[in-house]
C-alpha cells in the first residue's frame, strides 16, 4: 500500500486541476452518503465526517443514511439503482472486493454498476498474540508456527471476512500453517484471543492499539507496508521478516455507474481537497487512517486488483462462500 501512495501522488495534482472546472452538482435536490453498515462503527464514523466536511465545501447538508445487512449488500444495491446524478455516494470498507471475490451471489457487479469517486483512506491491521503464549515478535511466531504446524489457533470475525482473507494472506506469505477459528464478529473473537482460546488474531490498529497497552493482547506488527502515525513505535509485519506482505483497512467512495463524467470529476475534486486538509488528516490519524484521495481511475484500478487479490488468497485457501 505504501507504493501504492507514491504512485499516485503525482496523478492526483495534475487530476485536481483538470476537475476544478467541472459542473456544479444539481440543485434542490438532498445529497445523502450511504453507508451499508449500522451506526456507531469506524465506516459511520468516517462517513459522518465526510459528510460534514464535504458538505462544508459544497454548501450543502449531506445526511449519511445508514442501510445495513446482508454483509453490506443492501446498502450496495440502493446506491446501484440510485438516481446516477452524483447526488447519492456509497462509502464502502475493503469488502467490496472481497463479496466478489467469494463468488457470492450478489444483484449487481461492482466494478459494472459503480463509478469509483475515490479510495478515501486506508490503515493497517495489528497482528495480536495472546500474552499467554510468551512471543514477542514476527519472526518469533514465524520460528514456533513452522516448529509447530496448526498448533496455533487463529480468530477470525467470519469466513470470507476482509481480516480471515487477511489472516490467510498472512499464513502464505510467511510459509506457515495455523488453525482458523471463526466467530460471529470481532467481539467474539477479541474475548477468545484474550481467553486464550485462539492465540493469534488479526484486527484494526486503533483496537489492537487499546487492548495491547492495557496487557490484554500484545501487539507485533501492523500489516501495511509503513509504520502508522498512530502507533510509529510498531514494526511492520514485513520488519519482522515477512516479506510480500501489505495488507489493511480502506474505504472507498462510488456513485452509481452512468453518473456523467463531470461530475465524478467534480466530487472528486472536492473529496480530495477534504482529504488533504491538515485537520482532516490529523482526524484519520487518530483513527489509525492515512488519507489515500486517488483519481476515478486509479481507484477503479485499485478495486479491480484487491478483487483479483483476494480471489487468489481464497482460492488457496479454499475459502467459499457461506
């Protein structure tokens, strides 16, 4: 991911540019972010304060209308059949990539019925041990997992969730074997790992962070390529010796495909200028975020190769579908 970042560094000057005379968004008309999960998580979170943000800037009040269920699906799809004026976004979380990467049967396609706007942020997973289980480091799991083949439970929120394709991911790249444990969410699975129960367990930075420094869990490494602002004093997994291994959180912003091309333009534009503002960028380090504000394309491209990406991790794992 932190290639990922350089590379489009330049792309997006010269984008914002080229956007700033795109037509104005219509008038008289509510402009609403949808989010396809329910109130009080990180994706609400961070759609609220786009929403206010963006709203700000364009001199309009944008309302975030919750539409949860289905792992995301029915907020996906309202968005899908929405009006195609730029008016109603989709803030999604990395699984929209990984839905079809299952195979899930889902009414629509993303990469066909969506316009990518932008990737908004991305952030790191935290690799978490059990205290119990006395290691300290990635090349000292990695030393007692290949001692130990599936000795070592791993928990899970969920088959075919972002953090099992992450766990899996992880399995690979550092040619070892543990035994996955899913749950009915990240709670569960927290309370496991703090149990004991499994010993390994994969999970947004800013929970990892607060579970580790008070002693429950101990954290070894964020999984992205870079340290994070949040947490510089953690080593990357690939620190630790496990190479081939960029992995996180992100969140991307869609309207539905057919929106003309000013207007994506437009919202783009906007978004970005949100997403580099000091204040927003200190907001997201809190949260354990980096701001990512890419062009259409580059964001297009991007959904289209985490997709491919996970159906790789899947397909070697033999992971299907619930």
């Amino acid at each position: 991911m932190n290639t990922r970042r350089r590379l489009l560094a330049a792309a997006c000057l010269a984008f914002a540019t080229a956007a700033s005379s795109a037509q104005a968004l219509p008038e008289g008309k509510q402009m609403r972010i949808v989010v396809p999960y329910s109130a009080g998580g990180t994706s609400d979170i961070l759609g609220r304060k786009l929403a206010q943000e963006l709203g700000a800037r364009l001199g309009r009040t944008i309302v975030v209308e919750n539409r949860a269920g289905a792992g995301g699906s029915i907020g996906t799809e309202s968005v899908v059949h929405a009006d195609a004026d730029g008016m109603t976004l989709l803030l999604h979380s990395g699984a929209i990539s990984t839905e079809p990467a299952l195979k899930r049967k889902l009414p629509y396609d993303v990469t066909r019925d969506l316009a990518a706007v932008t990737t908004v942020v991305i952030g790191p997973f935290a690799v978490l041990v059990s205290p119990q289980l006395g290691i300290k480091s990635i090349a000292e799991l990695v030393e007692y997992a290949k001692a130990n083949p599936g000795k070592l439970n791993f928990g899970t929120p969920g088959i075919g969730t972002s953090v099992h394709l992450a766990s899996e991911q992880f399995q690979v790249a550092a040619g070892i074997k543990m035994t996955h444990v899913p749950y009915k969410g990240s709670g569960p699975a927290l309370t496991a790992a703090m149990a004991n129960e499994v010993q390994v367990l994969i999970d947004p930075l800013v929970t990892a962070k607060r579970y580790a420094e008070d002693g429950r869990l101990r954290a070894l490494a964020v999984t992205t390529g870079e340290r994070s602002p949040l947490w510089p004093g953690m080593p990357t997994v690939a620190e630790g010796g496990v190479a081939n291994y960029d992995t996180g959180v992100w969140y991307g912003l869609y309207v539905p495909a057919g929106t003309p091309e000013a207007t994506v333009r437009k919202l783009n534009a906007e978004v970005v200028q949100v997403l580099k503002s000091p204040e927003f960028v200190a907001w997201l380090h809190e949260q354990g975020l980096d701001p990512v504000a890419d062009t259409p394309e580059a964001s297009t491209t991007w959904l289209k190769s985490q997709i491919d990406t996970w159906k790789r991790v899947a397909a070697a794992a033999g992971i299907q579908a619930e």
